[in-house]
C-alpha cells in the first residue's frame, strides 16, 4: 500500500473525527430556563436577531476612570478601597454624549451595545431608587444609561445590560474579597459579621434589575460574576425565571447561572440544566459551534476599562478577530473603555471606524450570516446565507485554492464580493479549485463569493481545510 493511499486514509479519519465531534457537539443545547423551568425555553425570535446581528459593542465604564485602573478588579489592590469608593464624588462626565456613543458603534458597523450598568465595585450608572453609590450622587448628578438605551432605540441598536452578580462593595454581599483577604473562596473563611445577607442581597439585585428593565426595555441582560460561592445554580435558575416573567422578549447570557465561566462547552455534560441562553467565551474566540449560540467577548485594548495609553489591537486582529468569530457561528462583543470625562479615545474610535469601513463593503458576508461550511484556519474562513458562501481569505497561499465541495451541488457563479470581481474555478465531483490573481484585493480580509444552485445550509460539509 503506497505511502500517498496511506496519506489520505489518515486524512480522511481526522476529517471523520471533525466530523464526528461536530455531531456530538449538535446535540448539546441550551435550553434557557435550565432544569429547575423545563419550559422555560430560550426566545427563538429574539435568538434569531441577536446571531444575525453579529457585531456588538460592549462598553466597561465608572468612576474608576479618573484612576484608568480596572474596573473592579483594581479596588483595593491598585486603587486602596477608601479612594476607590469614595471616586465617585468626583466624577463628572460633562462630554457624556449618549448619541455620539451611539453614532461610534453604528460607523463600526456594530448592531447592538452592552454597557456595565453596575460592575464588580458596586456603583450604578443609573439613578437606582435602590442604591445611594450610583451616578445621582456624583457631580454629574444624573443617571446614564436610559439615556444611551434611548439613543439606541433611535439611531436602530439593540441595548443590553451588564450586571454583575457580585459585589465587592455592597454590605449583604459577603466579603469574598477585602485588601487583606485574599479571595475569601469558602464561607468558613469568613468572620460572621462579613458573612452578609445573601437573602436581602439577592432582593436588592431583583428590585434593580426590574428598575433596569423598565428604565430600558433592553434585549439583553449580560451577567457577570457568578463564580463566587455565595452565588448558586438554584440562585441562577431562580434568577432568570424571575426576569423573563418580567420581559419575555429577551435574551440572558449563560453566566447567570453557575460560574460556566471560562469552561468549555464541550466540557459540560449537561449544559442544558443550566440556565441561560448563549455562552460566553472571554477574551478568546469560542470554538466553531453551529449549535449553542456563542458569543466572544473582547476588549480593543487591554484592559476593559479606560486607561491611558493602553496598548490597542491594530487594524487586521480586530477585523480578522471579527471574522474569525463569525466563521465559527458565534457573536462579538467588542469591548471599548470611554475615559473619566465621557469620550471614547479617538483612536479607539478610529480603529473602529476601520472595521466598519470594511463591513461597509463587505457586510454581506457577516449580517445574517452562519458559519461555516469550512471550519475557520487562521488563513480562511467561511460563512454562508442563502445560495452564497462567503470564503475570508486572509492569505494566498498559492496561485490555486482546492477545497472539498459537496456532491451534487453547483457553483454557478464564482466572484470577489468587493467589486464583483470573476474567478475562474474548475469543479469537479468532490471538490472545487478556484484560481487566485496574484494580489488579493484586500490584504486583510478578501470575500470570494460562490453562488450555488442551491440553499448554501443545504450542504453540510464541515471539514477542515489543508488550505
Ligand atoms: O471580571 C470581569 C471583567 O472585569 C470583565 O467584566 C469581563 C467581561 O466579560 N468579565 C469578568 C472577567 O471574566
């Protein structure tokens, strides 16, 4: 048996592995209400909306801008808990301009906006009826997210809500963390009088996030901070029954629920007991899942909140980071920090303006897109709507490209998106060779269109590329 025969069996059984892991993985589901509301299922129209958007901007902001320290993360380590907490007295966005926001995301090409209503330190952007540490009493003197909710209503962006689960500063949330304690990961490691009132604490989240609901009307409500002991699976499920009883038309991420955070999801066995309708993955681009709705969250810079001179993804890793997430099936949430006195940095703004130059021509590709059929390389990949694929060459590898092509389908036409450029192609039973130009029209991201005989999500061909 020559070597060459030898070669392609071993091909073909990693193909049939990929392809059987993409099986299993189809199984597993999110279900919404997770085991303990078996029928309360995930809002499949507001699903719809959410994956065909895509884009999203995710804003992190608070008075810890006047340090350009983390948000949260940053009390009581860089920023000593006494100055931390008393920031807000001097905060005082003047140049807050909800509808220049707004303007930012839409010339990115982003659909939807998340803002931190109230993060990890405590302090709520709104003027809570439930909370004195929020924005009425700051300088400012008013509240800033129902006007940014507004403003998306207006200019057509779907709004979200962060909303942190924890709370290092409120004083029925247990003291998990404090400057001398680190991480306080177990009640017995806590002194009673900071064991808080889990109790009181988890009425006050109910009372504001219903305050949250009827000030916004939002789409989304984007948990956080879940992972710490004081919050439950039961608290989880509890939690979004609670909320889709107030809106229904809504969707709620998977950190709701017990501490999914980070974990894989072909490392949960029964992801469908939990609660939540989308998963999250962090700072890294989720894994191609055409099942579970996913979307990866990411921040331009380094940190999630402001801070000065921080270094900034260039142009390609935001529009190929971008590409690559959609090419697995999943959203992005990317993720800006505006500065103490409202504005977002210029040249946040202009590296996104960048990305939506480029959505601007090729948008097509990604709006209402799936992904696949071709897992993602980092030098292709493949989204598909209708009787179009969408090929994202990043690279030419070579004069040809060949890639596997379903039986019994047609590419009737062949062409580069942006200006409608022909290729040339030769296709054959199982596979189909398209013939570069020398110079790829973009040399971050080129479109090649194949149109089909037929519905592109007919064929299910998902194997990788040895492109
Ligand atoms: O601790 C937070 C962090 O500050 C940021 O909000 C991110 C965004 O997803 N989530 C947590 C870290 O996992």
């Amino acid at each position: 048996m020559t070597m060459k025969i030898i070669d392609r069996l071993r091909k073909q059984s990693l193909l049939m592995v990929a392809l059987l892991a993409t099986i299993t993985m189809a199984k597993a589901q999110l279900s919404g209400g997770g085991e303990a509301n078996p029928d309360l299922l995930t809002n499949m129209e507001v699903l719809k909306e959410f994956r065909e958007n895509r884009f999203g901007m995710f804003i992190h902001w608070g008075p810890v801008a006047l340090r350009g320290e983390e948000i949260g993360w940053s009390r009581s380590r860089q920023v000593p808990e006494e100055d931390y907490d008393n920031l807000y007295k001097e905060f005082n966005p003047i140049l807050f301009n909800a509808a220049e926001w707004v303007q930012i995301a839409k010339q990115a090409g982003m659909k939807y906006i998340v803002l931190t209503t109230r993060h990890h330190d405590g302090f709520s952007l709104w003027d809570s009826e439930y909370s004195d540490y929020d924005m009425a009493n700051t300088p400012y003197g008013k509240g800033v997210v129902k006007e940014l909710a507004d403003e998306c209503k207006k200019q057509g962006l779907d709004f979200g809500i962060y909303y942190s689960i924890l709370d290092w500063w409120h004083p029925d949330y247990p003291k998990t963390r404090t400057a001398t304690y680190y991480e306080r990961d177990s009640p017995e490691k806590i002194p009673m009088a900071d064991r808080g009132n889990m109790v009181r604490y988890v009425q006050y989240m109910k009372n504001q996030l219903k305050e949250l609901i009827e000030l916004t009307d939002p789409s989304m409500i984007w948990f956080d901070g879940g992972w710490e002991w004081p919050w439950t699976h039961e608290l989880g499920m509890d939690l979004y029954a609670y909320l889709r009883g107030l809106k229904d038309d809504m969707l709620i991420n998977n950190r709701i629920d017990k501490a999914l955070h980070g974990v894989r999801i072909k490392e949960i066995s029964n992801p469908e007991d939990y609660a939540g309708d989308y998963q999250t993955p962090e700072q890294r681009i989720g894994e191609f899942n055409n099942d579970i709705p996913w979307e990866t969250c990411m921040t331009i810079a380094d940190q999630w909140a402001w801070k000065p001179n921080d270094k900034m993804k260039s142009k390609k890793e935001c529009i190929q980071t971008l590409l690559q997430t959609v090419g697995g099936d999943g959203n992005l949430l990317f993720n800006v920090g505006p500065m103490l006195d409202g504005r977002i940095e210029q040249r946040q703004i202009d590296r996104l303006k960048e990305m939506g130059d480029w959505l601007k021509v090729n948008g097509e590709a990604v709006y209402g897109t799936r992904g696949g059929p071709y897992l993602p390389t980092d030098h292709l990949v493949s989204t598909h709507k209708d009787n179009k694929i969408y090929l994202h060459l990043f690279k030419r590898e070579g004069a040809n490209l060949s890639l596997p092509f379903a039986k019994g389908t047609k590419i009737n036409k062949a062409y580069f998106l942006d200006g409608e450029i022909p290729v040339q192609i030769e296709q054959d039973k199982e596979s189909v060779t398209i013939s570069l130009p020398t110079g790829l029209p973009d040399d971050i991201a080129s479109v090649l269109v194949l149109e089909l005989n037929k519905p592109a999500n007919d064929i299910n061909i998902i194997k990788r590329v040895n492109y």
